[in-house]
C-alpha cells in the first residue's frame, strides 16, 4: 500500500465518517476542555446553580425547549446540501479538513473578538502567526509580510482597495499642495504614481510639512470640491483613478469601485487570449491610454485561479510590465493578486516538488510574492469552514490605511490593535484558528495540503481523460489547467445556438437529480470571445450566439483520488449525460 496516499485519509473525516471513532473522541475533548477550564481557573467562585434550581419546572421547561429545537434545526439540516461527499462537485467548497473543524469548534467556544489585543489575548497572536504562514507559502517574506483575516475574499478585495487608494492619496494630495501652495506643477500621471522615495524627496525639497496635506487629500476633505481643485490646478478635466481589472474578475471589483466612490466607469476591463487569461499586452495599451487621459492607476489586479473556470493570470508577465515602467519612468503602479480562489496552489510550490502545474502557471504562482497585495480565500482550497478570507500585503508600508500618516516615516514596530486598519471592526478568530491548526499539522506544502490539492488536479485530468474517451459530444473548455472543469454538449459541426440549449438542458436535469451537485456558468461575448471563438472552432461548429453556456465541475473533493470512487462516479455521470444528451434532453 503506497504510505503517502495514506495519511490524507486521516485529515478528513471521510464521506461514510470512516473515522468517527477517534474524531467524536477529539471533539469530546474539545468540549471536556473547557468544562475543565472554567472548573479550575476561579475554583473558589460561587456556583450560580445547584441540583433543586435545575430541578424546577421553569429550568426544565426552557431545557425542553432547548433540546427540541436542537432537534428541529438539526433535522432541517438533513435536507441542507451535502457538501461532504464526492457527488458534490457543483461549487468552489468541499469536504473540510478536520483540523480546520477542529480548530474552528474550539475557538468558537473561547470566542474571542479579534479587534484588539485586549479582547483577544491568543486569538490575536495566532491571527498574526496564520497571517505569516500563508504570507511564506504565497512567496513573500514573512518577517516583512502583514495582513489579516477577513470574511471572505470580497473583503480582502475591498482592504486592498482601500490601501491602494491610501497611498496613491497622498502623492494626490503633494501634488495638488504644490501646485496650489507653490506653483509647481508636475506631470499629474508620474505624480500620482511617484513613489514613497519621491515622495520624501519632494517633501523635503519643499520643505512640506506633511501635516498640511491633509486639506489637500481626496479621501480626508471632499472628493467633488477635490476634483474642481484638481481640474484647475493641472489645467485638465480630473476624472479620478482608473482601476485595471481582467474582464475574467469576480463581482467583488465592480463592487468595490462603486463602494470607494471611483464610479464604475472606472473600472477598466483588460481584454482575455484565448484561453481566458489576462492579454498582458492590451495591459501594456491601458496604462499607456490612463497615461494620455490623465488618469491615476489605482491599481492593477491580476486573478490567480479565476472564479469561472479555475484560470490562472500570468501574474509574472503583469509584474514584468510594471517592473519595467517603475525602471524606464519612476511609475510605482500597485499590483493586486486576486487569488481568492487559487492562492492554495502555491502549497504546491513548496517542499518537494510538484509536476502537475504546467511551466507557465508555476511561473505566474510564483511571482506573487513580487505584488503588493494578495487576496487568499482558507475558505476555499483551504478547506477550512467559512466565513475567512484573507488579506496579506508585502510589507507594514503596502499595509498602512486610515490614518494621515506617512509610513514609511513611521515603522511602528510593536503590532497595534487591528480594529482602527480593518474594514470590518469586530471579527472573529475562529477561521484565524482553523487555518492555523491546518497550517501547524497538514502544512501549506506538497507533504500536506499541497499533495491533497494537487490529487485533485490529477482526478479532475483522470475524469476528463475518460469522459473525452467516451462521449465524443462533451467538448470541455480549454486549457482547465487545475482542479475546475467546465464543459459543454455539442455535435460536431453543429450550432452554439444549439448546443448552449442542449447544455443548459442537461444541466437542468443535473439539478433535478438528487445523486450528483455540478454547477453552469455562463461566458459572455464581451468578456470572452476569443474564448468562446476558440471552444467552437474546436468542435467545427457556428458561432451564432453571443454566450457560452457550460457545465462546471470542481473537482476539490479530496475521494476523487480513490480510484473506486472515480470509476463508479464517472461511470455513473457518463451514464447520464448520454441518457440525456441521447434524448434531446
Ligand atoms: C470567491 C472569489 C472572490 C470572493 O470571495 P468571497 O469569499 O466569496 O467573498 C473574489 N475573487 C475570486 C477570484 C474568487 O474566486
């Protein structure tokens, strides 16, 4: 028996509880605990009840009250949708590692607010220690790397947003102090992008006393009154920043630009290859046409592992451009990783290695580290139980927000509280906890969670291999280099028309039949037609739709390995895809 695929089994608690004997003795544990803890830690204190006051029929009537409404709700919860087992294949969440339960179970019971360090005396200290774990596994340096846990990746979005638009505000906010105070007018694209070294420079050649940019600022005085200022001191209409997205984003980047205010027009979409990827050379256009429009970049994201169909930025190529244009024009562009969904594959970049990522994205995972920020979602392929997002920046400098402070004036060494640097204020430290327990004994590289991560990649291939073998209709979505599987059914030569109503049919009895959860995403002609273009050609089929309807699997359940629980599902799919394909639907 090959040992290494052996001790997964011990990290979840298998999709018949294979290992409920020893898990009901941990989590007894747990509870048995905190029993102990709060016996011992005042054992002089006065009890607050005794045997006759739990005999009485008001106590026992609101203990039956209890009990029966533990009853009801857990009843309900058998018709909840069973994420657990390998059937469920529909969404980006699984099975979760048991010592993500655990950790998560046994903080919640402690519950503490991880707002600040008064509120949470270990809650705080492990938050900081995940934080450093995850920064080590994304490649940056974790003495420098800071961050926190948030509720979810749209969170860790929107504090990235909020940084960058901190720092770019303050070389707004020179700018526009100069020009009025002074009449010095620099070039308004270069300025917004200048830099903190610049910025000192200017500042002390101008001698700036830094507290006075605050009547200067977007974000501390009024952002209309902002852009008349502006709008008269550079001579041009000053239309606010633009934020450079792939159009492959997840809704959270429309969110954020109307919640910072930026107006949605700007967000500027940058165009997808064929294979959905970010095109880096219209990247290169974009920051040229911010540059000729006077536009502020605010900042330009990468997506590593998108929401779609799994597809992973060349995030290398992104940092490349903005390396270059710091070293040809001084221009320090931020560089946002949204790897919500896909930050999990750089476990598998760490401790031996792995061959399952193609050259490319190993490349594009491992210049992460190179960004200024990076979105990580535990709640994902961490396999840790929602609701924890996570944002890391590179440095306590790429993390400074809030206050009018410069930063790289001030390096506060002692951690301060996080509430007054976080979006959200109170926050919980049970995903801190979950993903700490994961990190401490699965570990973030090939040996632990890594080698779970990439069996499912290697499944996802397995299940492809075998459905192409044998249903010549399912045409899958190339190039699906992780563990994400999109496909659609169509005959060759036929319409897309045709085979988006064929597609959206079998997906549909999908959804009636309660053995198997898969989900349906819908690619659009504007984001994706080069994408789509490429999927029909394939199949020697007409483009005469403006949408690309596929089924989408997500193959992060970790049984998938068993080659007894492939073979039977797999059977059991190709079963009914040809049943229904066969019957028009
Ligand atoms: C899931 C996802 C998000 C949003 O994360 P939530 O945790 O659902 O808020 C953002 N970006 C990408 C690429 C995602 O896959």
């Amino acid at each position: 028996m090959d040992q290494k695929s052996q001790a997964y089994k011990a990290y979840f608690l298998g999709p018949m509880a294979e290992n409920e004997a020893w898990v009901r003795g941990e989590f007894q544990g747990i509870l048995e605990h905190w029993f102990q803890w709060r016996k011992q830690l005042f054992p002089g204190d006065a009890r607050v009840s005794e045997k006759p006051e739990r005999r009485t029929p008001a106590y026992l009537e609101a203990r039956e009250r209890m009990i029966a409404g533990l009853e009801e709700l857990t009843e309900l919860l058998e018709g909840e949708v069973p994420k657990f087992t390998p059937r469920y294949i529909g969404h980006m969440v699984s099975e979760l590692t048991l010592p993500a339960l655990m950790g998560h179970f046994a903080m919640l019971l402690h519950n503490p607010n991880n707002t600040s360090r008064d509120a949470s005396r270990i809650g705080s200290v492990i938050e900081v220690e995940v934080i450093a774990m995850l920064a080590e596994m994304l490649g940056f340096d974790p003495s420098q790397a800071t961050g926190h846990i948030t509720g979810g990746g749209t969170v860790a979005n929107f504090e990235a947003v909020w940084r960058a638009r901190f720092r770019q505000d303050h070389w707004l906010s020179l700018m526009l102090y100069l020009a009025e105070k002074r009449n010095i007018t620099l070039d308004l694209f270069e300025g917004a992008h200048m830099g903190w070294q610049r910025f000192g420079e200017l500042l002390a050649e101008h001698e700036v006393p830094l507290d006075d940019l605050r009547e200067f600022s977007c974000v501390a005085t009024n952002p209309y009154e902002f852009g008349e200022r502006m709008t008269k001191a550079f001579g041009q209409p000053y239309r606010g920043p633009v934020m450079l997205v792939p159009e492959n984003k997840h809704f959270s980047w429309t969110k954020a630009t109307n919640i910072f205010g930026y107006g949605e027009h700007a967000f500027w979409p940058v165009p997808l290859d064929g294979q959905g990827k970010m095109d880096v050379a219209a990247l290169e256009l974009l920051i040229e046409q911010a540059k000729i429009e006077g536009r502020p970049i605010s900042m330009v994201v990468s997506v590593a592992g998108t929401t779609e169909t799994g597809e992973i930025d060349p995030v290398d190529q992104v940092q490349g451009i903005l390396n270059a244009a710091k070293r040809r024009h001084g221009w320090d562009i931020w560089h946002h990783v949204d790897a919500a969904y896909g930050g999990f594959l750089c476990s598998l970049l760490r401790g031996k290695p792995s061959s399952v990522l193609s050259v490319s994205n190993a490349a594009a995972l491992g210049a992460i580290g190179e960004a200024h920020s990076v979105t990580i979602d535990p709640h994902k392929l961490g396999y840790v139980p929602y609701s924890c997002g996570a944002i890391i920046t590179r440095n306590e400098q790429a993390y400074a927000v809030s206050s009018f402070k410069a930063p790289y004036l001030e390096r506060q060494l002692e951690v301060p509280d996080k509430w007054s640097t976080t979006l959200e204020g109170s926050r919980s430290a049970a995903g801190a906890a979950a993903t700490w327990l994961t990190g401490k004994t699965m570990g973030f590289d090939t040996a632990g969670l890594g080698g779970v991560i990439e069996e499912t990649i290697v499944a996802c291939r397995v299940f492809k291999k075998r459905v192409g073998a044998e249903l010549p209709f399912v045409r899958f979505l190339n190039p699906s280099e992780t563990n994400i599987l999109c496909y659609s059914l169509a005959e060759t030569g036929g319409s897309l028309k045709a085979s988006n109503a064929t597609t959206e049919a079998v997906f549909d009895r999908f959804v009636e039949c309660p053995d198997f959860s898969v989900s349906k995403t819908t690619l659009s002609n504007k984001a994706h037609r080069k994408v789509i273009d490429r999927h029909v050609k394939a199949f020697g089929g007409v483009v005469d739709d403006d949408r690309l309807v596929l089924i989408r699997c997500v193959f992060m359940n970790p049984f998938w390995r068993e080659t007894e629980v492939a073979d039977r599902l797999t059977g059991d799919i190709i079963r009914y895809l040809e049943a229904w394909y066969g019957s028009g639907a």
